[in-house]
C-alpha cells in the first residue's frame, strides 16, 4: 500500500468515500426518514477533514502563483518571448470554448433532451427543489449573483484585473487575475533592474518556489483520506435517485460531450506534442481526481501546476502563467455544460430557439464561462446570463435553475476535470510553441511524493 502510487491511493480513497456514504444513507431510512442521522454524522465528523484538505490547497494557490510567476519571468531571458506566450495562451484558450461549446450545442441539438418532458416530471423536478429550502435558497441567490454581475459595465472586467493594493488583492483567493497582474508587473520590473541588484530577489523567490511545491506534496500525502471525507459528503447529499433518473437524458448529454473534449484534448497533445496522450492522462491523473472531489479548478491549481511543470515538463515560465490565467479564466467544460443546460431548459419549457439564439448561446456561453469563478457552482451562476441573452423571460429563471438543480453537483464534479484537463492541455501546446516542453522530471507513474521519506 505504502508504495502505491499516488493516483490509485487517491481512487481508493474515492471509491471508499462513496460506499461509506452510501452506507450512511441507510443509516437515515431507519424507522424515522425524516431523521437524517447518517447526513448528519457525515457532515459533522467527516466533511470537515475534506473542507480543511481545500483550504490547505487554497492557502498555498497564492503563494505558489507569486513565487513561481516571479521565478518563471526572471529566468526568461528574452521578455518578447513572454508577450509569446501569453499572446498564444489568450487565443488557444479561446479557441478550445469556443470548440467545447460548439461540441455541447451539436449535441444538445441531436440529443435533445428535455423536449417532450411531460408536465408531471416538470412539477415534479420543480417541486423539489422548491421543497428542499436550502436548495430553493441556493437557486435564488444564484439569479441574483448573476444579476448583479450583469450589471457591472463592459469594461468591468478590465478594471477588475487591476489591483489599487495588492495585500488586500492577495487576501482573496477570488482575485487571482489581480494577484497575476501585479506579479507580472513586478518580474517584468525586476528584469529591468540592474541585475546584481536583482539578484537577492530572484533568489528570494526561488528558494520560495521550492518551499512551496514542498508544501503541495505535503499536502498531497493527505489528500486519499480528504477525498474520501468529500466524496462521501457529496453522496448523502445527493437528490433522491428518482429525480435523478428523470434527468438522465440531460445529464448524459453532458457528459458525453465532456468526453468527446478529453478525446479532442488526447488529439491535441499527439499531435502537437507528439507525446502519448495517455501519458498525458497518467500524468495529470491526481489534479483531474482532485478537481473531480472538489468541483474546484481554484483548490486544485496547486497540483495542476506541479503536474505539469514536473510530470509533463512544460517549463516555469510556461506553467506559472498558463495554469492560473486558465484556472480563472478557461472553462471548457463550464461553457459546453452551459450550452447543454441552456437548451435543455428551453426544450423543457417549450421556449423556441432560433439559429441566431444558438449563436448567442455559442458567444455569451464563452464569456460566461470566462466569467465564472473556479469554484463548486459558479457555472450555473453564469447560466443566468447565457439565458438572459437568449430572451427567456425572467420570470422562468427560477424554474430552469430548478429543473436541473439536483444533477448540478455531479456535472459540476465532471466538468471541473475537464477545465482543468484543458489548462494543462493548453500549458503543454504553449510550451511546444515556445521551445519551453522539456523531459518530464519525474516519470508519469513514479509520484515524487517523497517529502517524508
Ligand atoms: N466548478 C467549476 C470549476 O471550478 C466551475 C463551474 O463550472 O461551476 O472549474
């Protein structure tokens, strides 16, 4: 078990977390249903070990990005190549939404799911929601997150990048893009001082880099028994598998375009890289199970960018930009999800969309997924405003939202690992075009987890 590598530790731990759960759940059918006792215990006890695992995760996200940005520009030693690099990583990581959503729509429109949903189901999914008032609170304040969002004028999101103080930017872990900005500011900066001057600060930060993704290995050693406090959270959590069932056709019309864009990833990788797509899978396997366990492509970022630079060998300079600017800003799975659900919500309640709704859908389902923040949830506050764009009266939102509230964890968990599967997707083809993918430092399958040894 001890010299196991890490990946299968952590599935172990999944599969372990899920039965667990599931065992919990008869716990509450005992003679009192309406005692939830088996939740209950989950909750109290064993959820709080996976809550501490994240925010140990989101603790060193800032650390780690300022460190390995600031040691990733300073090495450059050309800083037109910089301007390369993210040139290339703004327009593929546009180009990969616009292809997801694109694959999302083809398929939604094939599927079809949700036309023909009797009126029973469509009371019956709505009601439940409605029912269950944490959820009929989850759902309100999501249309209204998304309202205020809309709000905000076009250059907002310009202006958000901006810090006026960089403490208070660095004491959110929501302000990534500001963090980002600020630190390229600064390498750029310091790579225009004097260099002897330079010097103590370049290695101020290396020696900080490396301490850091100490830190993520150390964390990682944990991270079999987190999933298992997580995954079986989610599963005593779960809606009633009856209402699931209803939303079977929609949930795995989701999920086969998510797999169709792992399959576009693995073509990608071959043919740009020339590397075994599944190499590439084996090598990111821990980033894709921990964004899976925690629908957060911001608490799993540590580990994407240890994956990557490590296990794939895209180098610092490529990494340290590529993988937070994707984490915050490409979502791939987000924007097909959202294009699913937003015509599955029409279908359902027989709202018509003409062709140029469906190019509103491919264009507002982008930037709402560039919009969206990378944790648990924030797509279907996006969702809002792909389907404000395509005229659904406003009165229905709640009813959407509600239709497909109880699968929205599942998909959430799913496409998670698609946004972050794209990250390194896109990390590993900037890197190919810069002359920035070296060998991999560790092998695929040999974890470097070592820190205790
Ligand atoms: N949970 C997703 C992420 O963190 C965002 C979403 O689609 O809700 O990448």
């Amino acid at each position: 078990m001890k010299n196991l590598p890490l990946h299968w530790k952590i599935m172990i731990g999944m599969v372990l977390g899920v039965l667990f759960g599931l065992g919990m759940t008869q716990w509450d059918n005992a003679s009192t249903p309406e005692i939830h006792e088996g939740a209950k215990f989950i909750k109290d006890w064993i959820y709080p070990f996976g809550e501490i695992f994240i925010s140990l995760l989101k603790l060193i996200a800032i650390p780690l990005i300022i460190a390995s940005l600031i040691k990733g520009i300073a090495d450059l030693e050309d800083i037109s190549k910089f301007s390369a690099i993210g040139g290339r990583t703004i327009g593929i990581y546009i180009l990969t939404t616009l292809i997801a959503v694109t694959i999302g729509l083809g398929i939604v429109n094939i599927v079809k799911p949700g036309t023909g949903i009797s009126k029973e189901t469509l009371d019956r999914l709505v009601e439940a929601n409605q029912t269950d008032k944490s959820a009929a609170e989850n759902v309100e304040k999501k249309i209204m997150t998304a309202k205020n969002t809309k709000s905000s004028g076009p250059l907002q999101f310009i202006k958000d990048m901006v810090p006026d103080n960089i403490f208070a930017a660095a004491s959110k872990n929501g302000d990534m893009l500001k963090v980002i900005f600020f630190t390229l500011f600064f390498g750029i900066s310091l790579l225009l001082v004097d260099k002897e001057k330079a010097a103590p600060m370049k290695a101020f930060f290396d020696s900080l880099n490396d301490i850091v993704l100490k830190m993520v290995d150390l964390i990682m050693l944990i991270s079999p028994y987190a999933v298992f406090a997580l995954l079986a959270q989610v599963i005593v959590s779960a809606a009633d598998p009856e209402i699931l069932f209803n939303l079977l056709q929609y949930a795995m019309t989701v999920l086969f375009g998510l797999l169709l864009m792992i399959g576009f990833y693995m073509i990608l990788v071959y043919f740009f890289t020339g590397r075994s797509p599944i190499g590439f899978l084996k090598a990111i396997a821990p980033a894709q199970l921990l964004a899976f366990s925690t629908s957060s492509s911001a608490a799993t970022l540590p580990v994407t960018m240890e994956r990557v630079e490590e296990h794939l060998g895209v180098e610092k300079e490529v990494t340290s930009f590529v993988c937070p600017v994707g984490a915050t800003v490409n979502m791939d799975g987000t924007s097909l999800y959202q294009a699913v659900a937003a015509v599955f919500i029409c279908n359902a309640l027989d709202f018509d969309l003409t062709f140029a709704d469906q190019l509103t859908i491919v264009v507002t389902a982008t930037l709402a997924s560039i919009g969206s923040a990378a944790v648990p949830g924030a797509g279907m506050v996006m969702l809002v405003i792909v389907l404000q764009a395509i005229g659904l009266p406003e009165d229905k939102f709640a009813v959407g939202l509600a239709l497909i509230f109880a699968v929205d964890r599942p998909l959430d968990m799913c496409r998670t690992v698609v946004n972050v599967t794209g990250d390194a997707t896109v990390a590993m083809l900037v890197g190919k075009s810069v002359g920035k993918l070296g060998e991999p430092k560790v092998q695929n399958w040999d974890d470097n987890y070592d820190a205790v040894k």
